[in-house]
C-alpha cells in the first residue's frame, strides 16, 4: 500500500489498488478504540439508464434503493443480525449518486469487514424474498409521500430540472417498484457492484495490509469496470419552471427555494466548484449575514431555516429551506439581497470569518470516522483526493464566491417550492 | 488539579481529535429552591456580553474563532446540579496561518461568565424574559415527551424528599417567578460560593491550559466555595409505593424505581453496572429479549443506573390492561439475575457492552467531558480504562450478590384518561 500523509489534517492515509480495480483507503487514526469500515458502489437513484452488453438499458426508478434492501439476505440468513452478533453497528443507505454499506465496532473489525465484503458482494434473491419487499418499500414510498418534508424537495427539483434523474424519487414509486424482478436486481448488481465501480474507506487503529488482504480474499477477481450512464443530456442553465405549489397536512407553509447553478467537471474543478458553492450559501444566507436577521426580525424564517449547496454528476444546486408564512417574500429577499451582492460585493469582514467558520467545521467533521469514510468514498468517485480540501479551500477568493452569486443568485435560475395548509392531494 | 480554593481543573492532552473542548461548570447542591435560577443562568448569560451584547456580535467572534461554539449546559450528577458552558474548537494544530485558538475561546468564555451584559445591575429583563419562556418551553417539553416524563415522576416520586427528587430543570413556578434581580443573586451565589470545575481536552499542554483560564480565573471571587455532598443511601419501603396519573396517551408507560444500596463511590459499583447491563441495558437483556421479543408484552422496556446516585429506573411502554402482567414480567426476569438464573453467554454479553461503551468514551469528546464532570462531580479520578479494567475482573458471584441488593421502591404508571 501507499501511504500519503497530509500534515495539515494530521491524518495519514493508505491507498491502493486491487487487480479486479477496487480503490481502498485507510486512514489510520492511532488510539482510538472504534473502528468504522464504508463499502460503497457509484450507483444510486439517479442511475436508470446504463450501457450493459452492448447496449443501452432502461430500468424502473427505485432499482438502487431495493437492491440496498435485498442485500442483506444471505443464504444463510440475514448479514445484519450476524453483524450485531459480533458487536457492531450496521447499517446502509442509497442517495441519489451512491449506495453504501457501513458499520462501526469496537471489536472483531477484521471479522465484521469479511462479512460486510462478502454480502454486499454476494447477491441472494428469491423471486418470493423480492415480491414480499415490494409490500415493504411500498410502505416506505407512502410515508415518504406523506412527508412534506420529502415532497417539497421533489416539488423544487421539478421547477429547476426538466429532465435530469435527480426529479426522481430515490426509492421509486409504487408503480415503478412493481417492475421490478429478482432478474433485474441480478442484472444492475452485476452492472454496478463490480469493484471496479466500488470503493472501500475504513477509519481506525487497524492495520491497512490486512484490510486489503482480506478484500483480496473475498471480493471476486475481475471486474466490468465503470458503467457509462445517461442522465438524458445537458440540462440548460435556467430553471424549467418557477414555482410550484401543494398542498398538505401542515401546520404552517413549508417551503424549498433553489437556484440551479452549473455542474462542475470531475476532479479538483469539482471539489473547488463545491467549496466555492457552500461559501456562497453562507454569505448569502448564514446565520450572521445581514440577510438573515432581517428575514429573522420579520419572522419570514424561523430556526428550523436551513440551507447548503448540493452536487451530483451534471447538476448543481444552492437549496433553503424551512418554514415561513410568506415564502414568495423570502424569495424576492434573498433574490434582492443576491443582486446587492452582485453589485456592492461581499463585506470583506463577514468573508474572513465565513472562511474560518467553513474551514473549521470542514476540519472539525473529520472528528466523525462516518463523515470521514463516506467523504472519502464520494470524493473518490467524483476523482479527487478528499484530503485535499485544505489547498484548494485556500485558493478561493473573494471574488470567485462574488461570481458564484453573481451568476446563480437569479430570477432565471431561482425555484420556489411550498407545500400550503389544507386537504392532502391524493 | 485544584487552581485556587474550590476551583478545579481537569486537563487532558491528545492529539486523537480535531477540535479541543474547554467548559466551565458551577456545582452546586440541587435544591427545590435554586434548582430553576442555576438552570436559567447560563441560558441568560450566553445572551450577551459587555462586548458582545447580543447574539449577533457573539455570532461573529464565534465564526472568527473557526466557527467555534460555547453551549449552556444544565445537567443533573447525583445530587448535583451542574451549571455552565461546554464549548468546541477547531484545535490550534489545524487553523489556517498557526493562530492560537485556545487562549481567545478561553477569553470568551471567561467573558460570559465574568462580564455579563446587565441592566441596573442585574440582568437584562427582555433577556430574562425570552429565556424563562425558552425554559418553560423545554420543562413543557418534558410532559410532551411521555417515556421521559414518566422517569422523572417516578424519581420525583421515588425520592420525594431527598434532594434527586428535584429536576434539574427545576420546576415551572419556580421559573416563572425569576425576575431579572432574583437571577442576578443567584448568580452571584454561583461566582461566590459555588465549586467549579474547568474542563480541557485538546492538543495543548497543562501549563499551556492553565494560563489560558486566567482570565477567568479572575473574575471568580476568591474563599471558601462549598465541597462536594454524596447522597445518602436509602431503603425501600417494606411494601412499594404506587402512583398512577392519567393524560391524553394511547400507550400506557411504567416506570419503576428501585433501591440499588450501591453508588459509584463504591469498591463493587462495576458489578452493579453488569447487572443493569444483563438485566435491562441492552439490546441482549432479559427485559429486552423476553418481556419485548418473546413475549411481546411491551413496545419497549429498558433499566438504566442513574448518575452517583443508589437508583436504578426501568422503563417501559404497554397497553393498559396488560400492565400487571407486565410488571410481573418485570419482576420475575430481575428474581432470575438475583438468583443466577443467567448464561455465562449473557454475562459476556453485558461485559462487551458495558466495557465497550466506557472504552469508547474516549474516543468522542462530549462523551468524555461528560464522563470527566460524573467524576468531578463525585471526587472520583478513576479513567474510563481502569473503569473498565475492573469491569472484566468482576465475577459472576460479585454480580449475584449486587443483584440482591437491588429492591423495588416505587411504581408509577401513566394511564390514558377514562
């Protein structure tokens, strides 16, 4: 194995390769007692249209998010309760670019990590075993669909994608999951967990070389390599529509206001694409910008107001959200607040201290093994070394983040989704 | 290390962590009486400051310092309230141009505590104002809350009388009736009179730690402050006390108090601590794999040991008309732990878990300032890894005998209403 150290973060991590094309990164962090293992395949919600045996396949939405579920039956029963036997924590999800599986464990790590490699490797599914978690998820899908939360957020991606996945329900719709076969599930594993397509990050006191002796062990010999993947072409920079209103069972109106910004390339352009985005998010929206005290004073947002930038292959997003009894004035706010910016810059003070501020929790998250490893494995399939965050956070000025708002921060590219009291829409 | 009479210090140095956590805490004996105006003080003090007078201004030294924060914490150590600020820095090894993080966080914590934003003399009314409504919100929220709402009765219930009955929160009337001027005086008992415990853990090193608290050092007045108080032990009742109350709920919940004759000043405390764990502690546990799992009598049933203090809670939610047979329940597993009826498997069960969760204290710093105040807040120096060495030396005799000792004091049921 390689091992890099980074002086700045204190951390040294071991990379290396496998023959079949698996990426494993280790970051050995002495003295502590838990240990956390991240296997994750480049594979989520989004990726419904892939090239497979020479050629292009289409599969129902939902595919990533079921297989998630499935993955952990074995032959012999269920990998989760063998993990918890053994002491440890597991668990998975699947967002719209990844899916990943995870746990963390005070002892037996060496044991917990052959488990966890070998079910996510080891597809088992029974046509019954798939028609019974079809009941299931169709359950979830319908909490989801209760929760205003979840619907102004696919509300807000309609206004600002007119075709991209990313309007897509990660775990599918009642209709879409019913098209799903123990066939399909076999296809798009194989299509997507090869290790070729996969990543594995591990925190901890534990010794890099045997992590990679057992995933050379367990995980099969070859591999397909990395599927291409079609998200229905470039999206055009404005907004498909404006806004979009439900309505629901909710106490207050709950709103998402968005502006679609440019996707960035792979590698470092991505990673300075997304710092320079969550700086933008603070000086326009932070806690101590003008903007907030006044939208605060007024009581147009309240504390559950939140906000970030948001990326995924081919699209971008600046995203706020909460609860507010006018959300058509929070937007003409923050739209006016994103024009003066333009125009008078951003005071040089606030930006001083909005980099410490991000720079510091940026540092900080690194406490967490599970921020660490699910970091490290995005960063990977999006070409750039996480670690590398200190020397490119460097480099953004002033100015970059001015032009961030200056071209994003518009009426073109602005979203507003509400979900408003009343009758549910069936 | 004690830095001046009453005021303490505990420092630890690694390198394991990328923030470094500073806290200041006032000690002080829980009464009915002061409970609700030491609760409210450090709500009302992080509101502003001589130099920084609002939270805006607080924001922004806040966000200079790496975006630091500094809390106000409330907690409750046997019978201890426990007053102040835990705070979490970028640690100085990692800020950008090798600033020092640590002395300006320690200035701004002394700020808090030394140099309040006051009014004619005592604290700003529209501060006080705003933040008893906060408390009250949060006492409130403990009603809403029934699986909690319902260990707090039956502790208040349990211990009606002794000093743990009382909430840490203290209670609503008392809230209410806090003016600016009565908070003032209970804060000035606080500076005055109260120990205190200052708490670091980061990169830097004792004496470095030392100088960065002397400012604050400053502003506490020197004399005698109070010395810590350990609970009395006491027995139950000869027949267990029973209280039911009905609310608004769908699901019943129960929670029962019991006499545990042991604390954490005691040689066998650890074997208590496997008991609980056996018992009710985790998700192998008797109360868990039977009364939950196999006989499905409740949604959830628990035990927990309570901070420094000889009490042991079991807590659980059930339908109304099975509540005595789930009590019964109850019971019967507690009979097989105190009469040996365990594996050994369950034994090496609650052993993995109980060391486990003190081991891993050291590897997430709030768990190890809280871990660090249980300690202070009892004389105690014992570290989580000697803790847990002792855990592994104790046997199963050991436990049976800390099994025996435990008896039922109080049964609190929370019924729906008619």
């Amino acid at each position: 194995m390689v091992s890099k150290q980074y002086p700045r973060l204190g951390e040294t991590v071991f990379h290396e390769i496998l023959e079949n094309g698996l990426h494993i990164y280790v970051d050995r962090r002495r003295d502590f007692q838990k240990s956390y293992a991240f296997f994750a395949t480049n594979y989520g919600g989004m990726d419904m249209r892939f090239f497979q045996d020479g050629r292009w396949k289409d599969t129902p939405a939902g595919v990533a998010h079921f297989l998630e579920h499935k993955m952990f039956d074995t032959k012999d029963g269920n990998a989760l309760q063998d993990l918890a036997a053994n002491g440890a924590s597991p668990n998975a999800f699947t967002s719209s670019a990844i899916t990943g599986y995870y746990f963390e464990s005070t002892e037996k790590f060496f044991d917990n990590l052959k488990i966890l490699l070998s079910f996510v490797s080891v597809p088992y599914f029974t046509q019954e075993s798939v028609d019974k978690e079809q009941g299931i998820i169709g359950q979830e899908i319908r909490m989801v669909e209760d929760d205003p939360e979840n619907q102004v957020f696919y509300a807000l991606m309609e206004c600002l994608y007119d075709h991209h996945p990313i309007r897509v329900p990660i775990a599918g719709t009642q209709e879409s999951i019913s098209h799903i076969t123990a066939g399909t599930l076999y296809s798009c594993h194989k299509a997507f967990y090869n290790p070729a397509n996969m990543v594995l990050t591990v925190a901890g006191d534990v010794d890099p070389e045997q992590v990679c002796a057992i995933a050379k062990e367990i995980l099969p010999k070859d591999s397909l390599g990395q599927m291409e993947r079609d998200y229905g072409g470039e999206e055009a920079p404005n907004t498909a529509a404006s806004e979009k209103e439900l309505t629901m069972e909710v106490s207050t109106p709950i709103f998402m206001l968005g502006f679609k910004c440019d996707p960035a390339g792979r590698g470092e352009e991505w990673m300075r694409r997304e710092l320079a985005g969550e700086l933008a998010c603070e000086a326009l929206l932070g806690n101590s910008t003008p903007l907030y005290a006044k939208l605060y004073s007024q009581g147009l947002i309240n504390k559950n107001f939140s906000y970030g930038f948001e990326m995924y292959p081919g699209c971008a997003m600046m995203v706020a959200g909460g609860e507010s009894r006018d959300p058509q004035k929070v937007r003409d706010a923050v739209l006016a607040e994103g024009e003066r910016l333009a125009r008078e810059g951003i005071d040089a003070g606030l930006f001083q201290r909005l980099k410490k501020g991000v720079y510091g929790a940026k540092v900080r998250g690194l406490n967490s093994f599970e921020y660490t490893c699910i970091s490290m494995a995005q960063s990977h399939f999006t070409g750039v070394d996480y670690f590398k965050f200190p020397e490119i956070f460097d480099a953004i000025d002033q100015a970059c983040v001015e032009d961030c708002i200056r071209s994003w921060v518009t009426a073109q590219r602005c979203g507003l989704a509400v979900v408003r009291p009343g009758e549910g829409e069936a | 290390m004690e830095l001046q009479p009453g005021v303490w210090l505990t420092a630890v140095q690694t390198k394991k962590f990328k923030s470094s956590v500073l806290g200041a805490q006032f000690l002080a004996p829980l009464t009915a009486q002061s409970a609700a105006v030491n609760a409210l003080t450090p709500m009302v003090l992080r509101r502003g400051t001589a130099k920084h007078p609002d939270l805006e201004s607080l924001s922004a030294a806040l966000d200079e310092l790496y975006g630091g924060s500094l809390e106000p914490m409330v907690r409750k150590k046997g019978e201890t309230q426990c007053v102040g600020f835990v705070g979490s820095f970028l640690d100085d090894a990692y800020t950008l141009n090798k600033e020092q993080v640590l002395e300006p966080a320690a200035a701004l914590l002394s700020e808090l505590i030394g140099a309040p934003y006051t009014r004619d003399g005592a604290f700003c009314p529209d501060y006080t104002r705003q933040e008893k409504a906060n408390l009250i919100d949060r006492i409130k929220a403990q009603v809403n809350d029934k699986r909690q709402y319902a260990q707090i009765r039956v502790v208040a219930e349990m211990c009606a009388g002794e000093p743990f009955g009382v909430d840490k929160l203290g209670s609503m009337e008392a809230v209410e009736a806090i003016t600016p001027q009565t908070l003032w005086e209970g804060y000035q008992t606080l500076l005055n009179q109260a120990r205190v415990e200052l708490y670091y853990c980061g990169s830097a090193d004792p004496e470095r730690v030392q100088a960065a608290f002397h400012p604050l050092l400053t502003v506490l007045p020197a004399g005698k402050r109070a010395g810590l108080v350990r609970p009395a032990k006491k027995k139950a009742p000869k027949t267990p006390r029973r209280v039911e109350e009905a609310l608004d709920v769908t699901q019943g919940k129960l929670a029962m108090g019991f006499r545990t004759n042991c604390d954490a000043w005691d040689e066998h405390y650890p074997a208590l601590m496997l008991v609980n764990a056996i018992y009710g502690g985790t998700t192998t546990s008797k109360l868990f794999m039977n009364v939950r799992e196999k006989l499905s009598l409740c949604y959830y049933a628990s035990s927990g040991l309570m901070n420094d203090k000889d009490v042991m809670l079991v807590s659980s939610g059930v339908e109304f008309d099975k509540v005595g047979q789930a009590e019964g329940e109850i019971l019967s597993q507690l009979y097989k732990c105190q009469a040996g009826d365990f594996s050994d498997d369950e034994l090496e069960w609650a052993r993995r878990s109980v060391v486990s969760t003190l081991r891993t204290t050291l590897d997430t710093q709030s768990r190890m300032e809280d871990y660090w105040l249980s300690q202070s807040a009892a004389g105690l120096t014992e570290g989580p890894d000697d803790m847990a060495a002792r855990v592994e030396a104790v046997t199963r005799a050991q436990v049976v005998e800390a099994a025996q000792d435990l008896t039922l004091d109080t049964v609190y049921f929370l019924k729906g209403r008619e």
